[in-house]
C-alpha cells in the first residue's frame, strides 16, 4: 500500500492519541486498517484514528458521535465526541475492538448483531439527528457504475436500479421514518470490545441517522435470497432480531413485504461496486460477484413482488 501525506500524519495522529504527552519512540507499532477513498483507518495500540470521507459535515458528524456516546451498550463511543481537521478530512479517534474474523465465517455473530439492531431501533431518536443514509450509499454506488460504464453487466444492474421506489433511490425523503437507524450494517461493523473477548459493539456511524429500519436488515436479507447465506444463517438473524423486539417487521409471519425494497437496494448497491471494482481490477468477475448481478437480471425483469426472495 502506497504511503501518501494524509497516512502518515493520520499514523502519527494515533500515535499521540495512544501516548498523550509522550515523545520518545514506542515498540507498539502501527498498523492501517483501511485506506480508501472514503475512509482512511489506522491503529496505534489501543487507539483508532480515523479520517473520514471528504465532504463529510461537520454539522452531521457531531450528533452521531454524541449519539454512540449515549448508546455505549449498543454503539462503540468515540474517545471524546469531538473531530479534529486533517488534509481537509475530519478526524475522530476510537478504542481498539476485535472484529470479525472472516476466516471463520461459522462463528459470525448473527444473533449478537440482530440484537443490537433491535434495541438501536427501539432506542428514540434525538431532534436534530441526520438522515440515515442508506438510500444515498446505494445511488452514489450506481453512479459511480454508470460513470464507469454503461455495458455489459451494468445493463442489468441498471435495470434492477429503476424498478425501485424514489425513496429507495435517495431521490425523495424516506418520509414518515423517525426510527434510529445504523445504516450499513454488514459483519465488518462489529467488534468485540474491550477486545480481543468483549461484548459485541455496532461501529461506524457515518451513516447512522433517522430512517426506514428495514435497510438495516436489508444486507443479509439480501444475501440470502441472492443463495449467498444460508438458510439457517438466515433464521438466527430473523430470529434473534425479533425476539429481541425488532420493529422492522412484524413479529411472526412473512417479513418479506418489509425487507423487500431495501433488500433490492442492496442488492443493486452491491452488484454496482462488484462491477466498478471488477473493471478498475481489469479482471472478470467472481462467483459471488457474478450472484449478485444474476439477482439483479431476474429483479430488472420480473414484477417487484419477490416475497420468495431473488434466488429462484
């Protein structure tokens, strides 16, 4: 990975934040953990700095990291709720947690992670809290794909994009909505904290704001009617998200009419990035990858009603 100006003053930044007021060298270490256009990740013992997206409010910012400090049983809490400037990117520093280890996909913690969505939804949402921005990740990923192409394998993720509702296309407000919402949950937002054994904890709140909670299920939803997941994956989740009081979708019965428009959105987010990463790579797509796209060829020409999810 290519060393530039913002990761080393980022690395250095942890640094100081793990050992306040200390100058002499340390045998900690440093060790980035993402470094992509809209998030730059790096760890020094146990602190994390992060410098997020370029644009990104401060005025959004804030009450996000107040709301994972008010919700420490729930939301990982920032070290302070303040951001600090760096190279034009705002900058926020977090305790170290555990994530998931992909190598072991058998001990994902489904019920762990459905739970805390339950109880993040459940929880009121403060005045002045952003929207949720699920609905604009999905349409900045479509138009980064039609602004890579407009061919080939996009044609059906095209497709699939325009049967969904305005709302799901971040084209109209998520009217109605005032449930407190992560907003891109997927396994690589938890983490074990304090690490490496620690409770699980929801991280990232870039995107956290008030909207349709079902988004939040949407991704493994979505997996699953794509063949991705399996069933039994699948039930833990549903399962434990509803015992756990989940509002997202009813209680008992088909949950299908409320995941539905989310579960197409993801679907269509995730084929989208698939084929832009796939070009950039110069290479064809994987398996999973070419899932995916299928879903959105049989979404783009079947009626929207897919209660039996994408995978027949």
């Amino acid at each position: 990975m290519t060393t530039h100006p913002l990761l080393t003053e980022l690395t250095f930044r942890a640094r100081s934040a793990a050992h306040p007021g200390e100058e002499k060298a340390c045998g900690c270490g440093a060790a980035t953990l993402a470094d992509r256009p809209d998030a730059t990740v790096v760890r020094h013992a146990d602190t994390v700095a992060k410098a997020h997206a370029p644009g990104t409010a401060p005025a959004d910012l804030a009450p996000r990291l107040a709301m994972a400090a008010r919700l420490p049983g729930i939301l990982l809490p920032p070290l302070g709720e303040t951001s600090v400037g760096l190279h034009g990117r705002l900058v926020t520093f977090w305790p170290y947690g555990e994530p998931v280890d992909p190598e072991h996909p058998d001990a994902a913690p489904w019920e762990p992670a459905a739970t805390l969505l339950a109880h993040l939804h459940r929880t009121p949402a403060p005045p002045g809290l952003p929207p949720m921005r699920g609905p604009a990740k999905a349409a900045l990923a479509v138009g980064r794909l039609l602004a890579t192409t407009r061919r080939g394998h996009a044609l059906p993720v095209l497709r699939a994009w325009l049967t969904l509702p305005a709302w799901a296309r971040a084209e109209t407000p998520m009217s109605g909505t005032t449930t407190l919402c992560h907003g891109d949950l997927h396994l690589g937002q938890l983490v074990r904290h304090p690490a490496p054994d620690g409770p699980w904890r929801l991280i990232d709140v870039d995107d956290l704001g008030v909207g349709e909670p079902a988004w939040d299920l949407a991704r493994p939803a979505a997996w699953y009617a794509c063949g991705l997941l399996p069933p039994d994956d699948w039930s833990r989740f549903l399962g434990a998200y509803r015992a756990a009081g989940g509002p997202a979708v009813p209680a008992g019965g088909d949950p299908w009419p409320a995941l539905d428009v989310p579960a197409r959105a993801l679907t269509v987010q995730t084929a989208a990035r698939a084929i832009v990463k796939a070009i950039e790579a110069g290479r064809a797509l994987d398996d999973v990858e070419q899932a995916v796209v299928d879903a959105c060829d049989r979404m783009g020409s079947a009626p929207p009603q897919l209660a039996d999810g994408f995978a027949k």
